[in-house]
C-alpha cells in the first residue's frame, strides 16, 4: 500500500530527482561538445596583411613600378588592399583577382597559366568564376604549413615582376616562399 501522507509525496520526488542527477552526472562525460566539431583554422591578421603590402609595394617601388597590392584571406575575401600613388585603375582589380586565385586554387599564379597552356585541358579553369584570374603576380599565403589567403600584385610590366614584389610581402611576414630566390 502507498504512502498518502504529505511527506511521503516529498520523499518519493526527493529520490525521482536523485535518481535523474545521478543518470545526468554519469552520462556527462560521453556528451560531446558541439565546439569539439568544429574545425580549427588560424587567421591572417589585419596587421601582417598590411605589412605584407607595405612591403610589396616597397618592392616595386624599388624598382621602379607603379602597383596594387591586395591580400585576401583563405576564402578569397579581401583582407587588405593598397595602390600606389599613379598606379592604374585595373591594378586594383588584377591585384585582388590574383590574390583571389592563388588561394583558392592554392598556387602560384604563374604556376597556373604555365599548367594551362602546357595542357589545353585545363583551360575551363580561367572561367571557373569572374573572379579568377589566371596572370603571373599572385601567391598563396602559407604559414606553419597552412594556406592562410592570397597575395596579389599588378601593374609591373611582367607577371614575373609582380611575383616578385609578391614574394617580398611573403618574406616580410615570414610565410613560406613560394617563387624561387633571383641567382
């Protein structure tokens, strides 16, 4: 027979909430967080962008070449982008469509057009979007072995040279070279 008095309600609710704490607590540790899903992937700050253009740009300069610079981040999306004073205006464009390039197809720019005219077959890859553009002057970005974005550069008279002020914001923040040291 049950128990109807009042504290026997209380002591039958007192063990019903027992019971669910201990079956909570004792499941805990084979929950998986949500967060523990998610992938992990480093960032390329604002600041080293800027210094990698800076530096691009410097380059050029150097040399005598009137440029853009642009870095986008591993997505394409534009982190940070400079033009020379009498630079074009279709270095703006070329410089972010390159940086676009190389990190999404995450190659050297040059290396691309090279793949491309070497083998017809791959032509398609110049209408992947509008916003690929398949001209020397555009780098990934790799640090610690990871492809954090792209650096694109245009308005030298030469993709190579555009690789090569590319290279310099490479070096300046220390991210892996990627067009081989003049001899």
């Amino acid at each position: 027979m049950a128990c109807v008095h009042p504290h026997c309600r209380g002591a039958v609710s007192m063990v019903h909430r027992f019971i669910i704490a201990t079956a909570f607590v004792m499941l805990m540790p084979y929950t998986v967080p949500a967060s523990d899903e998610l992938p992990k992937e480093s960032v390329l700050p604002l600041s080293l962008a800027g210094k990698a253009i800076q530096a691009s740009l410097d380059a050029c300069k150097r040399d005598g070449y009137k440029v853009s610079a642009s870095v986008v981040d591993r997505g394409g999306v534009l982190r940070a982008m400079a033009r020379a004073d009498g630079a074009g205006p279709h270095t703006i464009d070329s410089s972010r469509k390159k940086a676009y390039t190389a990190a999404s197809l995450r190659r050297p720019t040059t290396e691309l057009a090279e793949s491309i005219n070497k083998m017809p077959t791959l032509q398609a890859l110049r209408d992947m979007n509008d916003q690929v553009l398949m001209l020397g002057g555009g780098l990934p970005i790799e640090i610690d072995g990871e492809i954090v974005g792209g650096i694109g550069v245009g308005g030298a008279p030469g993709g190579h040279l555009d690789d090569a002020c590319a290279q310099a914001g490479l070096d300046a923040i220390g991210a892996a070279p990627k067009v081989p040291a003049p001899k």
